[in-house]
C-alpha cells in the first residue's frame, strides 16, 4: 500500500489549501492532525512524506507540543523523510535541524511592504536549478504573514530570497524544504484569515480584497505549481 502524506496543521484555520487541491488532482492520499485541537504529531516514519502548515506559534516556545514537533521533524530529517515546511513550518525546520529562528526588522503582512513594495522571493542559482521551482519565474510574487525569521546553519541551502527578509526558501538535506510565504493559501482561507489575524485586521479590509482578485489568477497558478512540484518531488504523484 503506498504510503500516505501526513500534513500537520498548528492553528485549525492555516489549512492546506492549495495542496488539498493538487492531492486531488494527482489522487494521493493524506492524514491529517491539528495540533491546535490536540492532537498529537504522530510518528512521521509511518508516513510517505511530511507537510507542516503555519500557526501563531513560535519554532523558539518551550511548550511540550513545540518540543514535541522539534523532535518528530528532526525524526523525519535523519529518515531522508520528505518535507515541506509552511511559514512557522519553515521556521520549526531550520530549528529542528541547528538553524535560528528570530525576529524579523520589520514584520512582513500582506502583498505589499511599507514603501508598496510587492512582496517577491527572487530564485537564487541553487533555487534556479531545484525541481521545486520546475516551471516557475525567477522572482515570484507572494504573500506574507510572518514576524519571525530565520538564519541558517552552514550546512543548509537558500533557494530564494527578498527585500525585508533575505530568507525566503530554503532546502535541509536532500529532500526537505521551506516556504516562509503562505504559498497556499486559498480565496476562502484569504476571507478567514482577514477576520481572525490581528495583524491583517489592523489593514483596510477592502484593500487587501481589491489586492488579492487582482493577484489571484497568478497566486493560484503559482501555489499549485509549487505544490504539485513537490508531490512529485516527494515520489507521492508521478
């Protein structure tokens, strides 16, 4: 029986979006726990490979639930497992595996920065050449919702990087990867999140809706790439 991808979700309503629609797509299979309700992070051994979604949370808490992800991560690193961290699940990676997680200079919300900046990750050479940006432009317009960052150990890969956080994707090992923007987002997460997040709530509503129709086409087309690239990656989907 072919293995299943375990997808861990630390807040009930960061969700896998886009990646529930591309594991449609190519008919693969996934178990999914909400650490936020909780449940526990099972042994990632038992899976074919591993999402870790965003959250509130910090990659730097102390909590017995943040310790325990620690450890189930660094349990799917030694195993080769692989791995696609999300936001938070970028910043528990690079944690897990001897990188730091701090806090960024400015917190990066939404599309635009504070001089309306898009915000963008720009493919480095490595990123350029990785089959997880396959069919993708070199700078890639995205959306933020963190205030935290990374700075990684020697022995990890940047793949892409920008303007207000120089770390925007990276790659531990052979096979596990981070995004620190929310690559999956959907139009129904978008109006969830609008009316939950403090940090989104404090922008003018309207806006952020006028922002995103006018990017959605693009966004869609490139979180789907992205997570159908990884599928494929991970040797869940041909």
């Amino acid at each position: 029986m072919a293995k299943q991808l375990l997808i861990v979700k630390n807040i009930t309503h960061e969700g896998p979006g886009l990646l529930e629609t591309a594991l449609h797509q190519h008919a693969v299979t996934s178990h999914s726990v909400d650490l936020a309700k909780g449940e526990s992070f099972p042994d990632p051994r038992n899976y074919g490979a591993l999402v870790v979604l965003g959250g509130p949370q910090s990659a730097n808490d102390a909590t017995p639930s943040m310790q325990h992800q620690l450890r189930q991560i660094k349990i799917a690193l030694q195993e080769k497992l692989p791995y696609l961290g999300i936001c938070l699940g970028m910043q528990t990676l690079v944690k897990a595996s001897g990188g730091k997680v701090v806090q960024c200079r400015e917190k990066e919300i939404g599309f635009f920065d504070g001089e309306c900046r898009e915000y963008r990750m720009q493919l480095t050479p490595k990123g350029k050449a990785d089959a997880l940006f396959t069919g993708l432009a070199e700078s890639i317009r995205v959306f933020q919702l963190h205030g935290e960052t990374v700075e990684l150990a020697s022995d990890m890969e940047l793949l892409a990087s920008g303007t207000l956080c120089p770390i925007q994707a990276v790659k531990v090992g052979s096979s596990a990867y981070g995004l620190q923007c929310h690559a999956e987002m959907t139009p129904d997460m978008f109006l969830t999140w609008i009316g939950i997040d403090t940090d989104l709530k404090g922008m003018e509503r309207a806006e952020l809706l006028k922002q995103f129709e006018a990017f959605r086409e693009e966004y869609t087309a490139t979180g789907l790439k992205l997570m159908h690239n990884f599928l494929r990656l991970s040797g869940l989907a041909i």
